[in-house]
C-alpha cells in the first residue's frame, strides 16, 4: 500500500501545486514569498525553492532548502532534521534514518510509526513483515502499537 497526498484520496492525478509566471499557489491560494523561477514540487505534499521548503503550501520553518528530500511515506529530511507530514520530528537522527515501509521508519536509536517513537521498540533488530505488522527481539507490533 503506497501512501497517498492527504488532499487527493486514494490518487493524485494533479498536484494541487500550480507554478506561475511569477507566483506560486497551493489550491488556490497563493503562496507569500515564494519563488516561482526555482520552485520544484517534491512528493506527500512536499516543495521548495531556493530559500524555503513547504508542506501543503506552507512554509516550514528551519528547514533546509538546500539539502530537503522528500522520502515516503510523508516522511522527509534534510542535513540537520526528519520530518513527517511537516513537522520536525524531535530527536531523530537525519545521518541514520530509514524509512521502511507501511508508514515505519527507524535510526540508529529509535523505530517510528507515522512520524512517532514506537517506545521500546528495538531499532537494531527492527524488521517490517506484512499488512502493517512488524517486529523486532522481543515483540511484535501492528501499525505502530505493540501486540500484547
């Protein structure tokens, strides 16, 4: 199952980002500061340009426009930070993060599930099986939650 932009449904035909001339809009409104000439749609709702990174039109703040890469999953990064759907996620390592699959990525430290630590969740032995399910050493876990 692929992850999918959070404002088309199951598919996007058409990004809901429209350059211009000498704008940039995101579903009809424009975006304030903006540079049309060097902006460049990533993907899950991911752009940039020169200067800015934004997510659904707008701006993250901090975010390195240089170095940003949008991932999968809605998960994405830069030199210094990982995000999720936007939002820096405190305390994740940009050097070592992977994303998996079905919404599970993971660092040197910690194992993430739709951009939250999994708390105790073993990122060393981490391993994602099928249909949302995953497991590391000592338990298994479906969508994020540990199985009792």
């Amino acid at each position: 199952m692929e992850r999918h932009h959070p404002h088309c449904g199951n598919h996007c035909d058409r990004s809901p980002y429209y350059i211009g001339e000498n704008d940039v809009f995101y579903d009809g409104e424009k975006i304030g500061g903006a540079t049309a000439a060097s902006f460049v749609i990533l993907d899950d709702g991911y752009a940039k340009d020169t200067w800015n990174v934004y997510y659904l039109g707008k701006k993250i703040s901090g975010a390195s426009a240089d170095s940003f890469t949008a991932l999968r999953w809605g998960y994405a990064k830069d030199t210094w930070n990982v995000y999720f759907d936007g939002r820096k996620i405190k305390g994740a390592s940009a050097d070592s993060f992977d994303v998996l699959r079905d919404g599970y990525a993971k660092d040197t430290w910690n194992v993430y599930y739709l951009g939250k630590t999994i708390k105790g969740a073993s990122a060393d032995s981490f391993r994602c099986d099928r249909d949302g399910y995953a497991s590391d050493t000592w338990h298994t876990y479906r969508r994020g939650q540990r199985l009792r």
